[in-house]
C-alpha cells in the first residue's frame, strides 16, 4: 500500500543541512514494507522503497505525469545512489519516505531524502540519488520545463540552494 502527498512548504535549504525531519520535505510518500520471510527488511528493498519513492516524486510529487517526466529526450537515470542505514526496517511496517530536489548542475540534479517509521518517527535511513538527464545521443540539459516543475512544487528557488548554471541559449 503506498500513497503520496504535499505537505507544508520549507524554506531555502544550505548544503550542509542534514534532512532527518519530517517536516524538512514538501513531498511525502507512504509505503508499507512488504511481509517477507524474515523480520528484517534486506537492503535490496530498502533500495527499490526509495527508488519507488523517488519516482513517485518526479511525477505525482511535481504535478507531472510519467511520459512528461520520463521522456526518451531527457530521461533522467540514476547514476549514483547513496544510502545511510540508521536503523533496522522490519518487515511489514509502516513508513513514510521524504524526499526533495537537493541539487542541479547543468545536466544532472540530486534527490535526497529520508525514511522514517511511521508508528514513532524514528529515522530509518537517509538517502542521496543523483540522476543524469540523458538522450538519444547521451546526456543532455535538464530540461527547464522539470527544474521549473521541481522548484514550483517545492515552493523555493533552488537557483540559491544549488549552483545551477545560467546558460545563454
């Protein structure tokens, strides 16, 4: 069972600022761990958890649809995904993962975010996923049309929170 919504706006976000509150994110998504065969959750959930979660943000999150976000042009692939295990995911439990535009350079932009337990708020694990927006011919600009998407749904000019260039077209 997963479902996604906006909740309140946050201000300008500093690089340095380590996003472990939930009132940090404009976007939450809620899942539930699927029951396996043993208590624990294996990493390889975790992972496919946020990469549903983040997807989830590149469309529903920025008021997009799927082929909007996901267009053979300008698809952004993870390149590099970094996870931060704080404590122990247990099958079957309830979650809600944060997730935000953190950065952009001119042909990639970062997604960070956080997995908490829902029962007691208690931080799960911290994640960091960069995408490259890549085409036919390999990759190319982020597209304007994503990053004003991104910057609208996070009610903040991500321009003072990243260094995205200014390209002359």
């Amino acid at each position: 069972m997963t479902r996604s919504a906006l909740v309140s706006p946050v201000g300008r976000l500093a690089d340095d600022v380590q996003l472990t509150d939930p009132s940090d994110y404009r976007f939450v998504h809620f899942l539930q761990a699927s029951p396996g065969p043993s208590v624990h959750l294996p990493w390889p959930r975790i992972a496919d958890l946020i990469f549903e979660s983040c997807n989830q943000y590149l469309t529903v999150g920025i008021g997009r649809n799927w082929a909007q976000t996901f267009s053979p042009d300008a698809l952004p692939l993870v390149r590099d995904i970094r996870i931060g295990f704080r404590a122990e995911v247990v099958s079957g439990e309830d979650m809600f993962c944060g997730v935000r535009a953190i950065a952009r350079t001119q042909r990639s932009f970062t997604a960070g975010g956080v997995l908490f337990r829902r029962s007691d708020g208690a931080l799960l694990t911290t994640f960091r996923c960069v995408y490259v927006t890549t085409g036919p011919g390999g990759a190319v600009v982020v597209p304007d049309s994503l990053w004003d998407a991104i910057e609208q749904a996070e009610a903040r000019n991500n321009d003072q929170t990243t260094n995205r260039p200014h390209e002359s077209r």
